[in-house]
C-alpha cells in the first residue's frame, strides 16, 4: 500500500513533472505569420516598430533593420550609442543582418560614432561584396554611404568619468541591461521568408578592440531560409567559441522544435566548457513553420508579436531552477 510519505513524493514528482511539460502554448500554432521575435524586454518596441515596417509593405529585411533601428535610438544602455562604454571611456559597437532570399549576410564589428549599425551592416550586405568591415574602415564605409555619425564625446554613458562613478561593480556573468544585452531580432514574413539581426554596444568596459558574438555569423545571429533562424544574447565568449545559433539552426534542421534547439545548445555548450555555472546566455529561435522559443542560463524575459499580439514572454533559466 501506498504509504502517505510515498504518496507526497509521487504527487510532488507529478507536479514537478507537470511544470515541466510545456504547455500547448501559442509556440505550437503555426498560423500567426509575420512573427517577430526578439531578445529582452525592450524587444516588444522594436518588434511593432518591426511589424509597422512589414505592415506597409516591407520585406522581413526591412523589418529587421527598422526595429533594430528603433532599439539603436531607445537610449538603451547595452545597444547605439547610449551604450555602456568600454574601458577605455568610448563606445564600439557591433551588428549584422542576414537575409535568408539569397542567404546574404553583412557586418560590422568596432564601429564608432555612428547612429544606426543595422543599417551600415546591411549596407555591407547589399552594396559591398565583403561579408563584414571592422573598426575605422567600417566608420569610412558608413560615412561614404551618408550614415550619421554622432559625437559621443559628451554623452553621458559615454564618459570615463561617468564610467568610474559607477557604484555597482559589473559581475559579466549577470546578463541584463546593467552591463550587457543584444537587440537581437528574428522576422518570419508572411511569405515564408526569414531575416535577422543584432546589434550591441558589447560588454561594458570590454577592452578596446574586443569583438562579442553579436557581429559574428553562426554565433550572434544565424539565419538559414529553409529552416529557422536563431539570435543570442549574454556573454559573447561563451557563445562564440560554439557557433551557438548556427548550431540552435542545425537542431532544428535535425527536428528539434526552437525551444529545444535553444536547450540542447545550452546542454552542449554547458557539457563542454571548463565553467558550465557561468556561462551567462540566452537565445530566441523562429522555425520555418512559424514556431518560436527561446531558453537562457539565467531566466530570459523575450519579445513575441504577430498580428493580434504583442507581448514579453519569460523561460525560467535552463534547466530549470
Ligand atoms: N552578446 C553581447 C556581447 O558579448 C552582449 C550581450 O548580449 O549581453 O557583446
């Protein structure tokens, strides 16, 4: 017979187990194209920004640029230049786009001074035959290509001055506007048809010349039209060195629906590196089919709009606790 201390495990095992099963969400529908997801709360802004881009005709490229655009001038701390500096006092910013039509790409990696790396990054794509420009050569680019550049010497976030008043010490591996985050955003257009992008100002007070994952094709962002697409955000080592959304995309090709790709990349970054407690990030994913999820190593607030809906949605941290 079953003994009442028995009976309280296996109701609390059924309970945690209930938990865990997901819940016939709106992620299994498939009919709710164009869908928009994107990284943070501040994604919700530019997910409408995004979807007033495709609602008056725009491509899902023109999406991805539009409300990225929108996060770039939001005065957010960790995207444009109202970042977090670096340690050196001044603000480099990393972004790219892909287009799936085409599988185009472009990027742009230490660009300082300029209002809106999107669109530079597109520029790259569609008016270079180079994949990505990095550092003053992208600023050129941008400047030829009639960007706006903006001096930053004044700003505020921007000062060394303003950097060494700060109270709180910047812990890398706490991922949230405090110190880091990405704009990254994920178009399924109503034709079927993908786009993505991100953009950053990067770790606060990374060392000059660092380069995140954000600007780096397979890592920061990844867009197969086949298939799905696939953003991050967090701590760029701990992304870059796995390839983490080229990878998010091959799960997906294999079957694995957005929210388990997201997790198993997690499961296979967490079982290789020396430090699996502290890796500090998070993805969003779209498939084909117009499925989405997302999953972080910490828990990860993201945008979701499609026509009728708009909102941020939450995972717990993965696996969960
Ligand atoms: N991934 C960005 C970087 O490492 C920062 C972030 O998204 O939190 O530059």
């Amino acid at each position: 017979m079953t003994s009442r201390r028995t009976f309280l495990q296996q109701s609390a095992a059924v309970a945690a187990a209930i938990t865990l099963i997901p819940r016939p969400s709106r992620a299994m529908s498939t009919d709710k194209r164009p869908l928009i997801v994107s990284t943070w709360p501040f994604g919700k802004a530019a997910n409408e920004q995004a979807m007033k881009a495709l609602q008056a005709g725009g491509s899902p490229l023109d999406g991805v640029e539009a409300g990225i655009r929108q996060t770039e001038d939001s005065g957010n701390l960790s995207v444009g230049l109202s970042g977090k500096p670096n340690a050196a006092g001044f603000g480099q910013l990393d972004a790219c786009i892909m287009n799936g039509p085409g599988h185009q790409a472009g990027s742009v990696a230490g660009l300082e001074g300029i209002r809106h790396p999107i669109s530079v990054a597109r520029r790259v794509m569609e008016r270079t035959p180079h994949v990505m420009l990095v550092g003053q050569s992208a600023r050129d680019f941008a400047l030829s290509e009639g960007q706006e550049s903006i001096d930053t010497s004044n700003h505020p976030a921007l000062s060394a001055k303003w950097w060494a008043q700060q109270e709180r010490q910047v812990r890398p591996t706490d991922v949230n506007a405090d110190n880091h985050d990405t704009i990254a955003l994920l178009v399924l257009g109503a034709d079927g048809t993908l786009a993505g992008g991100c953009s950053t100002s990067g770790l606060a007070g990374k060392m000059p010349g660092r380069v995140g994952d954000s600007p780096i094709l397979g890592s920061g962002l990844y867009v197969d039209n086949q298939v799905g697409a696939a953003g991050a955000t967090g701590i760029g080592e701990n992304v870059m060195r796995y390839c983490a959304t080229f990878l998010i995309v091959e799960f997906m090709r294999q079957g694995a629906t957005p929210t388990e790709a997201c997790q198993q990349v997690i499961d296979r970054i967490r079982s290789l590196d020396p430090k699996p407690n502290e890796l500090g990030i998070c993805f969003v994913a779209v498939d084909k089919q117009g499925r989405y999820g997302a999953a972080g190593t910490t828990e990860f607030p993201y945008a979701v709009t499609y026509p009728g809906y708009s909102e941020v949605e939450k995972v717990a941290a993965y696996p969960g606790n």
